[in-house]
C-alpha cells in the first residue's frame, strides 16, 4: 500500500517525501525494520525511537513516522510524516494499512478492574455454542477461532492488534471479544478500532503505579466510552458507582446492569452451592456452574452483551447454563480427601475479598480457611497493607508469599505487607511461594479450603530479570498428590 492511501484519516503537520512510495510493513522496533517498512518513532518510557531513525533507515525503512525531525534528510530513501500524535497515527495507519478489519468484524471491548478476562472468554465461548465463528484477545491468550497465540499483553500494540483482527476476517470469524485494559487507551493501542459494543465491569484499586491518581484510572476508562460512536451499545454496571460516570457523554446506546436495582439488565442470585448457582435473569431462572456474586455479574454482562448483539434470549440463557469457569478464575482443586483449593488471579483488594467472601459464602462451620496471597514488585505499593489486611480478616490463617518480585526485594514487599495486620492476627511470612503452597497444604486437615490468590493461570514467576516455570494449579496438584490428600 502506498504512503498516501496509508495516511487516509490521519493528522500530521508536514511531509517530506514521495507519497507514492510502497510500504510493506509496519514497525516501531528498529530491529524489525526490512525493506520497505514504515518505522513510528515512538517516545517510550524508557526508549525514544527518534533515536533509531538512522537504524532505520540503514535497514531501507521507506517511510518514518516520527514529531521530531532528525537535522539530516534523506528523502530520496525514505518519505518523513511529521505528526503530534504519533501513538493515534500509528493506530490509524495499521488500521488502514490491514483494510481496517474491525469494521469487518463486530468488535465487543471490555473495560474495568476485575472481570475483563472472564467475560471476554465467555462471550466468546458462548457466542461459538451458538454456532458463531470469532476471535478473542485476553491476558491469557489470543485465539483466532480455535488458533491460539501466547498472549503477551492484555491488549496488544495497535500494529499487531490490527494484525490479528485482519486474521480474524480472513478466517470468516463475525465477533472479536478483547480486553481493554486502561493502559491500552491513554496509549492509544485501541484508537481507530471500530467497536459495536463496550462494557463496563467496575473500578477498583490498580494500577496507580502507572496512572498516579485514582481520577486518572477512571479518565482512562472513561475516555473508551468518550470514543464509541452512535452505532455502537454501551453496557455498564451500574452498582459500581463509577458505571454511570462512563456513560456521561457517551454517544453510543447506553444501557445498565444491576443486581441491587432496577436496571436494563438485571439479575437476582436464588440458591448458591458449592456446586454452583442458581440465577433469575430478566425473570428466567438458569442455573450455572460458577460461584459468587461477582460472577453473578460477570454472566449478566455476558447475557446483556449477546443480546445487544442480536441473539435470542432463551438461547442465550439455554448456553449460559452450559458454560464453564475459565482458568485460573475460582479454579477449583479437589483433594481425594475433600481438601479444596482454589486457585484465582485475583490481585487487587476488591478481588481478593470478592473471593474470600464467596469462601465465605459455601464453607461450613468445620471447614478452615487458609488464604495464600502476594503483591507483584514494581507495581502499585499503596494496596499492599490491603491485601494483607482482607486475607487475615477473612481467613482463620493467612500466608504471605511472593507474587511477581521482579527486581524488588521480597522480603521487603512482605514486610510492607504487614503493615496492613496486626501482630495478634494468624498469619506468616513464607517467601517462596512453593513452600509457603506446601505448607498451607501440611496445616490443613481433611475439608478445609485453601485459597492460592493473585497469579491464577500464569505460569511463571518472574524474579529478578527472570521469568522461571511455575503455576500454581500444578504445585497444588502436585503436593496434593505428594502428602496423599
């Protein structure tokens, strides 16, 4: 495609160079770049791609992309396109450049603190029950109808983003499902995606490491639902008191969930089980196999979206019943004892207590509860005293582990940890994160409940600059097996 048609809808201040030039590849890492590629040089954190220009250009890069010119042209190798956005140029160009394929698709984003994966997953799952071809993009993996790829962010760069739904039509699906995550849209990975629906789950404590503020975390969020157009529905939880925020200005179709209160959508919890739930949506009863209020409005999100979609009621409902945890969320390990543990991602607060409190919920009066839980390194320190202070106040035992220390001192953030509890609450300090699963393992008896929070189905533990093998169903299984529970 041609440099001029690539440029279609996007905003820049000046061109140096042929627009007739062929670009083949699209690319913002230098050693990437091959003949013919369109090079973005973009101001990271940590690396400013300005200064590989050179690299670039060496390596016949046809197009720069760039805000700052460098002092010497060469505009008979390559033509420079000078922009003050250069994050939502390269979002437009690599929608442009794959045909714009989200325009092709109907793209359904989902937004919040907790719930994101989950509900992607299942609409996903749901809507190919229904005989329905389509796509995900989640923290746990990209799947291309029933291809998956190793996901390796929540939300992918634009570029690659483009990529993958490009794929998608190729390969005749009609829904994508994707988890925007409030990184991906200050950094404008999701710009210039056309989405027939957003949803909107809750906004709790994450993240602040990188937004600062709690008002940035929710102009993030906010700024997706600014964005959506009129063709487009906007499904929010409105007992989150952040939901209705989300709609202001919104000019998509705005509707609301709720299960405290009326609402478009709404949903009453009737029985609960170890087993599972049953559920009155929209005055039908359905039974499902998931646990815990806050799945209650993960499946009525699900419910919600599949109909703003176009699919019939009774069917939704008829699939939803058929439907199965996704990993590494309330995944459950049953020990030939009765011993149970439950594996989750949860890693925020409100997460975390959502959990203990569905434990809460199911557990009889003999079963002990045992919570084992960390706190990523280099990430938000401020929900650390938190997190301790929900495992101790909802567990008859809690161990404090290491989650991701990264190049952060464990014991340090251990220690950090236990300013949230009080030196009479029942808790220890167990570093490694096998032992401290194997001794909560050793100190239950028969029935109890052990809770494995905060890495769900991640298989690693990055320590240092290192990312070792390690998962946490796997230990569990294996130390289960190993004391014969």
């Amino acid at each position: 495609m041609n440099i001029e048609k690539l440029l279609k809808g996007v905003s820049y201040t000046a061109i140096h160079g042929d627009m007739g030039r062929e670009v083949t590849q699209l690319t913002f890492d230098s050693r990437t770049v091959t003949e013919g590629s369109c090079f973005f040089a973009i101001e990271g954190t940590v690396v400013d791609g300005h200064n590989y220009i050179g690299s670039a250009l060496q390596k016949r890069a046809v197009a720069i992309v760039c805000k700052q010119l460098p002092e010497q042209l060469e505009t008979q190798r390559a033509t420079y396109i000078v922009t003050d956005d250069t994050d939502s140029a390269m979002a437009t160009i690599a929608a442009n450049f794959y045909g714009n394929p989200s325009r092709k698709l109907k793209v359904v984003g989902v937004t919040g603190t907790n719930g994101k994966t989950t509900i992607a997953t299942l609409l996903y799952d749901l809507v190919r029950s229904m005989g329905h071809e389509a796509g995900l993009i989640s923290t746990v993996v990209y799947k291309v109808g029933d291809e998956q790829i190793e996901s390796t962010h929540t939300t992918p760069d634009t570029i690659r983003l483009n990529a993958m739904l490009a794929q998608m039509v190729e390969r005749g699906c009609e829904y994508c499902f994707m988890e925007c995550s409030s990184h991906a849209i200050v950094q404008r990975r999701i710009y210039g995606i056309h989405f027939a629906g957003a949803l909107f789950t809750n906004l709790t404590h994450d993240h602040l490491d990188y937004h600062k503020t709690f008002a940035e975390y929710i102009r993030a969020k906010k700024l997706f639902f600014d964005n959506l157009t009129k063709d487009s529905f906007a499904i929010v939880n409105s007992d989150d008191r952040n939901g209705l925020v989300m709609l202001q200005n919104c000019n998509a179709r705005c509707l609301t969930l709720s299960l405290r209160s009326y609402a478009d959508y709404s949903c009453k919890i009737l029985e609960s089980t170890a087993e599972g739930m049953l559920l009155r949506i929209d005055n039908n009863e359905v039974w499902v196999s998931f646990l815990g209020r806050f799945n209650a409005y993960n499946l009525l999100t699900v419910y919600a979206a599949a109909v703003e979609l176009g699919f019939e009621r009774a069917e939704v409902l008829r699939c939803l019943s058929m439907l199965h945890p996704v990993d590494g969320r309330f995944d459950i390990v049953r020990a030939a004892d009765g011993t149970i543990a439950i594996v989750d991602y949860a890693h925020t607060p409100d997460a975390l207590e959502n959990i203990l409190k569905t434990v809460a919920e199911i557990r009889l009066k003999t079963q002990s509860v045992t919570t084992i839980c960390g706190c990523g390194g280099e990430r938000d320190t401020t929900k650390r005293p938190e997190m301790a202070r929900i495992a101790v106040k909802y567990s008859n035992r809690a161990i404090f582990t290491s989650d991701n220390p990264r190049s952060e001192d464990p014991e340090l953030i251990l220690r950090q940890m236990e300013d949230g509890v009080a030196v009479t609450d029942n808790y220890m300090k167990i570093t490694d994160r096998d032992t401290a699963i194997k001794t909560a393992i050793m100190l239950s008896s028969a029935g109890d409940i052990i809770v494995v929070a905060g890495k769900g189905h991640e298989c690693y533990q990055i320590i240092g600059t290192e990312k070792l093998p390690f998962n946490d169903k796997e230990r569990v299984i294996y130390w289960f097996s190993t004391f014969n529970r």
